[in-house]
C-alpha cells in the first residue's frame, strides 16, 4: 500500500516542485499528464485494496512524526511571516495564534503525540481519495488548455505557469494526504497547507482585487486555524490522544465535546458557510482552474469531509440538533441570495455553500441514513459543481462573460460547451440524478424535525428557479439564429469536459452500486445500523424508496418521440410577436410630440431590491452566528 | 399490474379532461353562459393533434415531450403506491422543463411567462413537499402503500395540510387569481405566457399533461380521506368547485402578492398543523 500512497501524496508534490523550476512548456504537459494518469491508478488500486492502515516508521535516521513537527512549524512560520509582510494585525494575531501554542504544545509541554497508526483508510478516505483523484486531476489537464488562453487573454509576460501548476499539483497531493490521516497534527499540518495553496492561488493574477480576495480567504481560514489548535490542545488533555480513531471511539463530553466544536467550527471556515461565506465568494477572481478545485474536490470538501469523520462522536446529541439546524439555514440562506445573481460564477459559488450547508445538515441528522446521504451529494456534488465551474471558465473565454444573461442562446455560438453546460444543470438539479436522490434522502430523513424540513423544503424549490433559468437561457434558439456546427476548443478543455459529464451521468445510473459497494461500508462502520439499500436501480430506506429506472425510461421515451417527432415535423416556426421587432412602431406620438419606445428587452427576475446582497449579508451572518453560538452553548448546558 | 398502468396512462387523463369540461361549463354558468359541450376538452386535443406539426425550435419540442413523460409518469407511480416525494420529484422534472421549453423561444411573452411560471413552482412546491411531510409524520412512511394501510383519514390530524391543498391546486392549475404564468383566455397582456409559442400537437400534449396533473394533485387530496374513498373522491371534487368559484371571483394578482401569499399563509398552516403533531406526539 505504500506504493500507492506515495503515488497519490508525494508524486503531484514532486513533480509539482519540478514543475516550478522547469520553464518548458512541452515538458511540463508530459509530468502534468503523466502525474494523472499514474494518480488515477494509485486512486483504482486503492479502492481494490479496501480498507487498510499504515504505521509511518522512519525516513532514514528521522521519524515522520519529527518531520512533520518540522514542517508544520516551518509553515505557520512562512504564512506568520506572509502576515507581517501584508502589515495586516488581524492576520498577524491569527498566524501567532497559531504558532506559537503549537510550538509550545509540541516541544515544552512533554506531550506525547505519537500514535500507532498515522494512516488510517477507511471507506470515507477512500471515496475522497477517488473525488480528489479523479475529478482534481481532470482539473489539472483543463488548466493546461486554460491557462495558455487566460495569459494570452491577459497578456501574462514571462509565463506564470510554472508557478501556477506547481501550486494546483500540491494542492492535491495535500489534500490526499489529509483524508488519509489519522493524526489530528497531520491533518492540521495538510489543513494548512490547502489554505496557503488557496490563498496562493486566488492571488495568482496579482491583481488588487485579485489580491484582496487572497488576503480574506487567508484570514477567514486562519480563524479556522485557530479553532484547530485549540481543539487539538484540549482534545489531547480531555481525551488524552490525538489519534483521530481513538477520538470517535471515546465517548465525549463536557470540554472534549468543546473540541469537537472547535473542529467543526474550523470546518465550517473551510467550507464557505454562512458567515464565513465571504472568501468563496472572492475566490471567483482567480481564474478559472482555481474556482473548480475549491469549489469540488479540494478546499472546501475538506471541512465536509471532517465533519462527516467527526459525526460519530456527537451523533444524537443536541449539539447535532443544532449544527443540523445552521446547515439547514445555510442552505435556504445561501440558495436564497443565489436568486439575486446574475453572475454565473456567483451563482455556483453560493449554490456551493447551499449545497455544502445541506451535507453538514445531513451529516447531522439523527438517523444514519442522513449521513449516507450526505456522502452521496458531497460524490455527486464534486462532479456536477467541477463540470459546471470549467463551463464558466470555457464560456467566459469563448463569449467574454459570465453573466447568465449574455448566455442566451449559446447553443448556437458554443454548442459544445453549452450541451456540457446543459448536461452538468440537469445533474445538479432534476431527478433521477444523483444530487437530487440526496436531497431527496435528506427531505425523508429530515422529516421528523419540523424546522429542518421546512428551510430543506423552500431551499430546494429556491434551488429549482435559479438552475432552471439558467437552463433554459442556454437552450434559446430561433430558426433565424445563425448556428455553428463545429465549436474549436483546445483538446485539453474538451477532454475532461467530456470525461466529466459523461462520468456525472454515468455515476447517477449506477448509484445503487456506488451506494453498496462505497457509502453503506463507509457508514456502518461507525454506526451498527443504516436503514438503506439500493438494489436493481432502487433505493430503499425505511419510510420510502425511489426507483431509478421508471425515471430513465421515462425520460428515455420522451427522447425518442422527441427524434421522431422533429423528423417528420413540417418545419420551424416564427416566435409569436405580433409587431413587437417592427422598426415603424419604435417612435410613437403622444400629445404631438415624439417618442421614442424603448427596446425590447426581458431579463430574469433577480428581485434586485429584495435580495440585494449588502442589504441581506449581515442579516444573515447574525443568524447563523447565533445558531453557531447555540451549538457552543448547548455543550456547556 | 398492466391493468394499473392502463388505467393510470389512459382513465386517469380522461378524468382530468372531464373535470376541466366540467369546469367550463360550471364557469360559464356562473358567467350567465351556456357553456361548451361537457367533451369539448376532447374536441380541443383531438383538433389540435390533426393539425400541422410546428415548433419554434427542436428544445421545445425535447422540453414538451419530458414534460408529457414526466407527468404521465408520476400519476402511473402514484397508482403503483411509491414513494410520495419521489411522485413529487418527478412531477417537478416536467415543471421545470415546460419553463425551459417557454425559455428557448424568443417571445416576450412566452419569456415573461416562464419567469412567472418560475415563481408559481416556487410558490407551491415547498407546500406540496410539506404535504407529503405531514402525511409521514402520521402514517410514518412516505410510501403510498404504506399511506393506505391506515383505518383512519389523515384529514383527522391534517385538516390543515388540506387548506393548504387548496392553495396548492389553485397555483399548479394556474387558477385565478394565480393564473399569473398563463392566462386562460389569449387575450391578455401576456396572450398565453408560458404556452404562447405552443401550437398544433405539442399544444395538445401539454393540455394533456395538465390533466394528469390535475388528476394527481385530486387524489393525493382525496388520500387525506383514505380509507374512506369515496369521501375522498367527494371531498376531492368539492375542491375543484372550490377553486372554480375563486377563479371566478376573483382576478389576477401579481407575483409578489402570490408569494407572500402562499409563503405566509401557506407556509404558517403548514406549520401550524404540522407543529401541533410534532407536540402532541
């Protein structure tokens, strides 16, 4: 097994650090495809293998423990001094927060940190392991292509690629080493090495903006680093380990639970939620690449993904309760300002702190269905979300916008992209897809907490107007728009295009395996009991079932009378205007004088007054404050 | 089985159709009207499929055929007993993609009547999901045919839920004064809205459509009577002249006013009924 954890840690982090000091461009497209191709395997043979766990010996003379003390200093001491050279105090403060209890924890206080098994994989790690390694690496072949237009569009001289990929490469190679630890210093250590590769990142183009973004996204998440400290100073002294498995096992109480807070409150700051939401949305200056690993495989799947390992500990219990509620309310909260935008990059990003809150909700719903639920959409959501994201960032290339709006009718312009784009909205937002069989798992299991399933309920139809729209914009055509046939994209953009859309129908067909042979060991692991199965393209759970097939046949046959209905059809018709395009009625005289009519114009409804985000932001950060504040306090009751 | 889906694909239009004859005509004597034929929806479609087959593009026409699909098929899964959730789910496909369907033609009032047609499903869903809530917190499951093994109405503990039916019904039928995304006679502002750019066959298909789901919504209505049916089918006709008789005196309202409407109003029986069974439990 060791082999395939080096490939899918140490090799992106190698060839990223080759990468950086190469200039050629050529070369550096073999390693970026090459680095793929091999951490796809590694991420095949890991889930061949199945669960395992590793004890971490030495390197040479020195043990990995020592090495990662080290390195983790050396970090905090690299983002501490990235704080002073920005003169930022409140930065500062918080990356001295950070080091400075860590050293003393670690070095004066005796503390034993060693543990037995450092790596632990067990089902969740290892459906992580196949999101990070999949849909990242795509990622990475996309910003081969992208990246070469986005400097010439830009006019980046010298190249900052280099730069560029070295950091993406990193990213995920520390991403994948998070989901494998099971020492809460190691994931601390990996945590931090994603806000540094993120705040990097959306700094890339060096811009004011760009860089104003970066400095909030550090600060955000440094908040979280924080939380993160303090948890593992006080979980050590509660429960007397740093041993993740060990931590889930205990029974927690009283000021162990605090920790467990602490954790969840670090990943709700690396999830974007409500009212940390702010960086996420800055992120979208980065360019695209940036935008879709954040967005999902890397970043902000790592707070989900740690509350989803943290759940067992505090299963049931008010705290729950609570934490449920705030991913509820981020949810409707966040698909309730999506309504409000126009900016396609905007609306994904808070469809992603919706979609995020409704897998933290999940997550801690008191019924172990939920949790499989949530699994299942944070699968689902990763693909659909990175599809849609590099969507964007090809239209935005093709067209010069992201706004909705001037997306209208881009089937005729990009018919390529615009069919990708179609096919990601309809995962993301009709049955039988396997986002919406989430929420349809979460509305079942939700049930029995009336408030929940209310913010679930209007969240999910909110949910429905901003997708649909945005639809339907796409797919406008009359038989006088001109129409291109063949749309000329870079074979690195169209590729993963293809690979993930075709990827986000084909895991929808075959969800009941996916359910079985993934997410149903992933949770009975920590739970003795889980009331779902999938079997022949049904899912059964305890109060209902939802069959696949009658949907996919459904849609099959509407489909093909749609083809046979379209080749007999007589022909294309004019829209009904009944003299609204006429040039001789655009003046028109009231009282003798002349006036011009204003052209016609239709736009969707954005409710610009009643959703404005200045006016509602703060609103919703007090509430969501409040409940978080609720979560502390009912471990204290 | 192949008798149910029979009678789900085939009787249960037909039903539909027959109460949407049987509105006109109510509606034209409540008008001092004779009123048309209690069959001329029938005459209507089958006018319609004979004529000529035109779309404005080929979107439409994939957007009419899911929407027929989708809605056939949620009535077929209701009377195969599924999942309540699920029906609804599925139901929603085709919701959604009538509005796509209106959105790719480049008409104003075709464009105008998906948006509004946007805010009416957002209107009504959420009510529709907290329906099928209230009913698994009395029956314990969302499965219909877990639903129909009780041996007392739900209306007992929902009286509720079944206002909210009626709000409900009002928006998805598109019932005065909720007739916001397409009016009923075309020659309003918005001629026919979300159906402007339909014409021939296709028009015939989503008249169709609408059918079904008026015969869904009635019998998740006349579920709230089970085991009690004919009470159920009564009580489900009852709503229909219900809602005639508001669609009568009343008039089109705006988007903003439906809703706040159905959020306040709406949403607070939801509540109201579904809490006091939260408690009482």
């Amino acid at each position: 097994m060791q082999f395939e954890l080096f490939i899918a840690i140490f090799l992106p982090i190698i060839i990223g650090i080759i990468v950086y000091m190469i200039k050629s461009e050529k070369l550096r497209n073999i390693l970026v495809i090459a680095c793929t191709a091999l951490v796809m395997l590694s991420s095949v043979l890991i889930v061949h293998h199945g669960n395992f766990s590793l004890e971490m010996g030495q390197l040479g003379s020195l043990p990995w423990n020592s090495i990662i003390e080290v390195l983790d200093l050396a970090l905090g001491l690299f983002i501490l001094y990235i704080s002073i050279s920005l003169k930022n105090k409140n930065l500062i403060l918080l990356s001295a927060l950070q080091v400075l209890p860590m050293f003393i924890f670690e070095n004066f206080t005796g503390a034993n940190l060693e543990i037995n098994k450092v790596i632990y994989a067990d089902h969740l790690s290892i459906i992580m392991n196949i999101i990070i390694s999949f849909v990242g690496t795509l990622i990475w072949i996309f910003a081969i292509g992208y990246m070469k237009d986005d400097e010439e569009h830009k006019k980046v001289y010298p190249s900052r690629q280099n730069r560029f990929f070295a950091i993406i490469l990193v990213f995920i190679g520390a991403m994948n080493a998070l989901v494998f630890s099971n020492s809460l210093i190691w994931v601390y250590f990996f945590w931090e090495i994603t806000t540094l590769s993120s705040y990097l990142l959306i700094g890339h183009d060096g811009t004011e903006e760009a860089q104003e973004s970066a400095v909030r996204a550090l600060l955000l998440n440094s908040i979280g680093g924080v939380a993160f400290v303090a948890a593992i100073i006080i979980a050590y002294y509660q429960i007397g380990t740093v041993d993740i498995q060990k931590i889930i096992s205990s029974k927690s109480s009283g000021l162990a639970m605090v920790a467990i807070g602490l954790l969840c409150l670090a990943a709700f700051t690396k999830s974007a939620q409500i009212p940390f939401h702010k960086w996420l949305l800055g992120a979208m200056v980065a360019p695209t690449p940036v935008s879709a690993l954040l967005h999902s495989s890397t970043m902000v799947k790592a707070g989900v993904y740690f509350i989803i390992r943290l759940a067992p500990t505090f299963y049931g219990t008010r705290m729950a309760f609570v934490i449920s509620l705030y991913g509820g309310f981020t949810f409707v909260a966040a698909s309730l300002m999506a309504i409000g935008q126009s900016n396609g990059k905007k609306i994904l990003a808070y469809s992603t702190i919706s979609n995020l809150g409704l897998i933290i909700s999940a997550a801690c719903i008191d019924n172990t269905t939920a949790v499989a639920a949530a699994i299942m959409l944070m699968i689902f959501h990763a693909v659909s979300k990175a599809l849609l994201f590099l969507c964007v960032g090809t239209i935005e290339h093709g067209i010069g916008s992201r706004d909705i709006e001037d997306m209208r009718g881009l089937i005729n312009r990009m018919p390529f992209t615009a069919t990708i784009t179609v096919i990601g909205l309809v995962t993301m937002l009709l049955p039988p897809f396997g986002v919406l069989l989430s929420k349809w798992l979460v509305i079942e299991t939700a049930a029995k907490n009336p408030i929940l399933v209310f913010m679930i309920a209007i969240g999910s139809a909110l949910t429905v107007v901003y997708y649909t729209r945005w639809l339907g914009l796409l797919l406008s055509r009359s038989s006088d728009n001109e129409t291109i046939k063949y749309e000329k994209i870079s074979g690195y953009i169209r590729l993963p295009l293809t690979i993930l859309s075709v990827t986000a129908i084909t895991i929808s067909t075959f969800i009941t395996f996916i359910l079985n042979r993934l997410i149903v060991p992933a949770v009975t692991q920590y739970y003795n009991w889980l009331g779902l199965v999938g079997m022949e393209g049904t899912i059964e759970e305890t109060y209902g079932s939802f069959s696949l097939w009658p949907v996919f046949l459904a849609l099959g046959i509407a489909f093909a009378g749609c083809y046979i209905s379209l080749k007999s059809q007589s022909g294309f018709a004019h829209p009904y205007m009944p003299g609204e395009t006429s040039k001789s009625y655009k003046v028109i005289k009231i009282n003798g004088k002349e006036d011009a009519l204003p052209d016609l114009k239709v736009r969707n409804y954005y409710f610009g007054g009643l959703l404005s985000e200045e006016r509602l932001t703060p609103w919703l950060k007090l509430i969501a404050t409040a409940l978080i504040i609720c979560a502390f306090g009912v471990i204290l009751l | 089985m192949i008798l149910k889906v029979l009678f789900a694909l085939i009787c249960m239009p037909l039903i539909g159709g027959l109460i949407v004859g049987a509105d006109r005509k109510l509606t034209a004597r409540m008008q001092g009207r004779f009123g048309p034929p209690l069959l001329q929806p029938f005459y209507d479609v089958v006018k319609l499929c004979l004529k000529q087959r035109v779309s404005v593009n080929e979107f439409q026409v994939l957007s009419v055929f899911i929407y027929f699909a989708s809605s056939a098929l949620s009535v077929l899964l209701l009377l195969l007993r599924s999942d309540l959730l699920m029906i609804i789910f599925v139901m929603s496909i085709g919701a959604a993609f009538l509005v796509v369907g209106a959105m790719s033609v480049r008409s104003p009032y075709s464009q105008v009547g998906a948006q509004r047609e946007l805010m009416q499903m957002l209107s009504y869903e959420p009510l529709l999901i907290l329906v099928t809530v209230g009913m698994y917190l009395v029956t314990g499951s969302f499965k219909v045919s877990k639903i129909m093994m009780r041996s007392t109405p739900m209306i007992a503990e929902l009286p509720l839920l079944f206002f909210v039916m009626i709000i409900i019904l009002g928006i998805k039928m598109r019932k005065s004064p909720f007739d916001i995304s397409a009016s009923e006679h075309a020659h309003q502002e918005i001629v026919k809205g979300v159906l402007t750019d339909y014409s021939g066959p296709y028009l015939a298909m989503t008249e169709v459509a609408h059918w079904y789901d008026l015969t869904l919504l009635l019998s998740i209505a006349a579920l709230f009577f089970y085991p009690y049916w004919i009470w159920g089918i009564i009580s489900a006709l009852a709503l229909v002249v219900v809602e005639i008789l508001i669609d009568n005196v009343s008039a089109r309202l705006t988007v903003k006013w439906m809703l706040s409407y159905s959020y306040i109003v709406g949403i607070t029986l939801a509540a109201v009924n579904i809490g006091v069974l939260y408690f009482v439990r």
